[in-house]
C-alpha cells in the first residue's frame, strides 16, 4: 500500500520526504513551510531567505539539488523523519493523545552505479563516507569531545590516467560538476570534479604530473578518505580507581586521526537521509539470500496500514527495551565507484510510547506528526516529576529528618496520563527506603520510585512538576556520575582556536579507514562505562548503551545529560549543579568553556 496522500497545509512539516505528481517518482526533502512557526524550522540549512505564503513549501528535489517553491497541495508526503525522544500525535486524529518515540526501523532504497535500484535496504547494512559529523559526539579515551569539523582526502582521476591526492581539501576548493545533495559529504566516488590550479600543485601526485591542462577540467573523484577529525573536547574522566593517585590525562589535540575516535554511533543507523551517500559491502551488493529476506520484512511492514500491527502493549520492560542497540565502531568500507550508492528513498517505522502507558511498534512514520506548542502541564511516561506544594520553597534541598518525616516534596515516575481528564498515573517514591542521596537532586535524600513497591496514584497534572534535573529521554548523551566516591567527569578549559598546524605527517592522512591504531598507555587506564548514550527509560531507571558496548540500568543520579534540550538556559542562568564533592556543568557552544570542579 502506498503512503496516504497528504493535501492540507498542515500535512507537511520540514525534512518531510515528498514527492510531486508533476515530477514523477523523484523525491524531494521540505526545508520550509509556509506559515510555521520558529520551532518548526528545519534543522536543515536553507538558501533562501524569501518569505513563503500559507500553502506553500520550500524543496529540494533530488535531481537538482536546489530549493524549489512548491504548492503543498501538489506534493505526497512518502516518509517523515523522526529521532529518539520525539513527541509525535497520530496525523489521522483518531487518538487524542500524543506520545513519545522510543524506537526506529530505517529501511532504504538505493541507487547502485549500475544505476539499478534496490527496494528496502535495512540501513545497517550501509557505511557512512564519514561517520564524523559536526554536532555529534566522540571519545578519545577518557575525553569527550564534540565534532566541529572532519577533513578529508580526495583522490581524482583524469581521462589519461593521472590521479592527484588532494589533502584536507574543503568543499571550495573543488568545483563539482552537479551539486552533491548531501551537505555531510561533500565528495564521493564517481562525482565529476573540477579543481584549481593552486589546489592541483598542493596535491600530492600518485600518477603521472601536474600540467596546466588539467586545471578546469573534469576529473571523477575515486576515493575519498576522512584524514583529521576538528574536536571541542566538553569532559574528562579525571580519577577513577586506576588513576587515583595519577596526574590528569594529558588533553588530546583538538585535531585527531579519526582511526584514534570512538563515535557515539547507537543511533548512527537512523541518520540516513534522501541524497546521502554510503558505501554498501559484499553482502548488499550481491543481494544475498539474507539481505533480500530482511528486505521483505521490511516491506512487509512498511505496507501495513498504519493502525494495525497488533494492539497496543502495556509499557513493561521488555516492551520498552526490546532488543537492546549496542555502541560499535562504523562499519568500516574501503569506498570506490563500485560500491558507492545513493539513497533515494526512505521508509521510516516508528516505536511509540503513548500518553496512556500503551506501546506501539512499527508505526509507518508518516501516519504520524511531530508534537509542537507543548504546555508546561504536557507529560508522557517515564518522566520524574516532583509532587507540588503549597510551601514556594518546597524545592529547596530537604534534611534526612524532612525525608523520613513526610515533609521532603514526593518524587515518581509517571506511568500513564489521561489527557482528556489531565489526570496522570504516578508511582511515588516510598521515603522509608532512602538510604542514600541523590547528589543532583534538589532535594537529596529522597528515594527512587521502585516498580515492586506497587502502587499507582491517580493525581491532577496540576499538582506535580516536572523534576528540574532529571530531564532525560532517549537518545540524549549522559556522563556516568562518581558513585562510591570515584571522581566525576568533569568539563574543561577552552581549546584555543583551531590550530592548522595538525602535524607533518600530511602523506598519510588517508590511513583513516585503516585498522585502528593501539591505545596509548593513557586511554588503556580509562574505562569506556562512564560516557554513552540513552537507550529507555523503565520504572525509574535509565538504561544506557556505554561506548564500550556495555548497557547499564541506573538511577537518575548517577548520570548527566550532556545534550539535553535546556543545556543552554542552564549555562546562560549561571546555574551549577552541587553534590557533596564539588561541581560542575556543562557549556554553551559559543561560551568558553570553564573548569568544571569547584
């Protein structure tokens, strides 16, 4: 069954894949709508500045690259595009709720060079060019870092023969035939390239020479290499039970080999996108018997109607956790023309947690939109919420005495909410079993609730509060926190600006994709269980994909959000979070960043 066709204004929402009927089967990604709001814009970059009329969307065709104006009633939304810890309402309007992704299935269709196209491709079956995009996180043994920028080398090829490596090259210094689509990767095998001649001279000549008539003229890029890898480092995990009585680990250069970069890569698989370009293996190529079995899974799901892959479950943990996704290193492919393949379309599968504690799997992506204009009194389960109190200080921190006494505010997680009635379901804590504080709450000292002990409490959303530290949802990037007095992670001093001087060793840069090179001493005394990546939340527990491959089910306390949505206005208010062994916290992207440690 094709997708439902889409026609009010309001069916399409930015990054929505779409198609139009005055352009056949070539598919499109909206970059803006006429008439949305600023927290409907796109993540998208858009060229255009100009002002859109209701009705109307901004699109970037696959065949050109470019932003087109499009009528929104011509277009049909054939996929939408979701992340973990969405919140997302039902497009049919049948279900007067919204709720929360906690699952997806990204399948593909891809463009071989051959030009054959292959229907619904399991993604994880595909490797990103560069897996290093800005924005997203990496480790460089006990460091933390954000990727800022990732050169590469680019080899081309001309007519006669000669191939050219071109190192650290950057999107400008090439002219590229027909624009590439996918702004994370600028080159590609089998991409048409023009180069200048002051770029052809830095190049390093693998065959035959430079000469004059090769500046401008067409040459095909035939492999392409990440070779240096631009980190903001945010974290350190300075102590621990190794290094206790060791020096800090000397900090890492802010440019690094890529091979020597541990990407946070649990959610890697979801980022592809129409126009993105991978690498496809053996197994992708020659259809094998296993790939074209998955691959009609896939389809078969995807071509049920929407509402009816089995009733809803009830949220437990095995509903909620499913089959736990690991963090490991990208699928390593040596890329050539060969192998080199283009997404064309792609077919979304949504898990969703309901508002009413419900599960449900394998939700055709478009039969659902994302949630926006949330209000303050707007919850989903699985959420910490704080009981409300007359008292206005009720948030300030609680002795033992207020814990045990009854007088501390009541912590729980929200387990279902009625949106009709704005009554929520919520197991409290029970004081009786605290034993130990909480070193981030506001309140220390209260107990966590905990599934066994039972009961459910209906209460008024008006009566509760959103906990103001333990804001966390899937996919969120977490530190793990001292337990049992191991030092924290803690932030660090501000890398100047970004050094060019990344090394001699410019000829091997394109070592890359190679085998890893061995630790250094440093990082062998470092556990990898102390940054990863947030995979659900169960009962008051947060479970957690390490970068070490591990999984974790912890309390709130024992983590911090890196990438949370507020991390912003909590660096802008000064706020710092304390525990009994000092602070520390995180830092907005254009601040300097500051010692952590009181």
């Amino acid at each position: 069954a094709m997708p439902p066709v889409v026609r009010a204004a309001r069916a399409v929402f930015p990054e929505d894949v779409v198609v139009s009927d005055l352009r056949g089967d070539v598919a499109g990604i909206v970059s803006r709508v006429g008439g949305q709001s600023d927290e409907e814009e796109s993540d998208l970059e858009s060229d255009d500045n100009m002002e859109l009329e209701e009705g109307s969307a901004t699109v970037r065709w696959l065949a050109s690259g470019k932003p087109e104006v499009e009528k929104v009633g011509s277009l049909r939304v054939v996929d939408r595009a979701f992340v973990q810890g969405d919140i997302v309402m039902p497009g049919s309007g049948v279900q007067a709720q919204s709720g929360t992704v906690v699952g997806i299935s990204l399948a593909l269709d891809l463009r071989l060079h051959t030009g054959e196209v292959r229907q619904f491709v399991p993604s994880p079956l595909l490797a990103h060019i560069k897996p290093w995009r800005p924005g997203t996180y990496a480790v460089h043994g006990g460091w933390l870092g954000r990727v800022e920028e990732c050169l590469e080398n680019v080899v081309i090829k001309y007519g006669d023969g000669a191939e050219c490596k071109l190192v650290r090259v950057h999107a400008d210094d090439v002219t590229a035939v027909l624009e590439s689509f996918d702004e994370h990767n600028p080159f590609f095998p089998s991409q048409l390239v023009k180069a200048r001649a002051s770029v052809l001279r830095r190049g390093k000549w693998l065959s035959g020479r430079f000469r004059r008539q090769y500046v401008d003229q067409i040459a095909v890029v035939s492999s392409v290499a990440p070779c240096r890898v631009a980190m903001r480092w945010i974290a350190t995990q300075q102590g621990g039970e190794v290094l206790r009585n060791d020096a800090p680990q000397p900090q890492p250069p802010e440019f690094v080999k890529p091979a020597e970069l541990q990407p946070l890569a649990v959610f890697m698989d979801n980022w592809w996108q129409v126009g993105d370009r991978g690498y496809g293996g053996p197994d992708l190529l020659g259809w094998t018997d296993e790939v074209r079995e998955a691959s009609a899974r896939l389809r078969a799901q995807a071509d049920d109607e929407p509402w009816t892959p089995g009733p809803p479950q009830p949220a437990t943990a095995a509903t909620l956790t499913g089959a736990l996704p690991a963090q490991q290193r990208p699928r390593r492919l040596r890329g050539s023309t060969a192998n080199c393949v283009e997404v064309v379309r792609t077919h979304t599968l949504v898990d969703v947690h309901w508002q009413d504690g419900r599960v449900q799997r394998s939700l055709r992506a478009t039969a659902l939109v994302p949630a926006y204009h949330l209000g303050a009194n707007d919850f989903w389960p699985e959420e910490f919420v704080l009981q409300k109190a007359d008292d206005p200080l009720f948030l300030q921190p609680a002795s033992e005495a207020d814990v045990h006494s009854g007088s501390a505010p009541r912590l729980g997680v929200i387990k279902w909410l009625d949106s009709k009635s704005r009554t929520l379901g919520v197991r409290w804590a029970d004081p009786a079993d605290a034993n130990q504080p909480h070193s981030r709450t506001l309140s220390p000292g209260l107990p966590l609730p905990d599934s066994s002990s039972g009961a459910i409490e209906a209460v008024s959303v008006f009566d509760v509060l959103p906990h103001p530290d333990f804001k966390i949802r899937c996919g969120d990037v977490v530190l793990r926190l001292a337990i049992g007095g191991v030092a924290h992670p803690t932030a660090v001093p501000e890398v100047g600006a970004v050094d060019s001087r990344m090394g001699a060793d410019d000829d091997n840069f394109n070592d890359a994709l190679e085998a890893p090179q061995a630790p250094s001493r440093a990082s062998d005394t470092f556990t990898a269980s102390w940054v990863g990546e947030v995979t659900h939340l169960v009962d008051g527990r947060v479970g957690v994909a390490w970068v070490d491959g591990s999984h974790s089910s912890l309390p709130p306390e024992e983590v911090y959000v890196i990438n949370s949505d507020d991390e912003h206005d909590d660096v802008s208010d000064g706020g710092d979070s304390e525990d009994s062994d000092g602070s520390w916290r995180t830092v907005d992207a254009d601040e300097p960043l500051a010692h952590a440690r009181a």
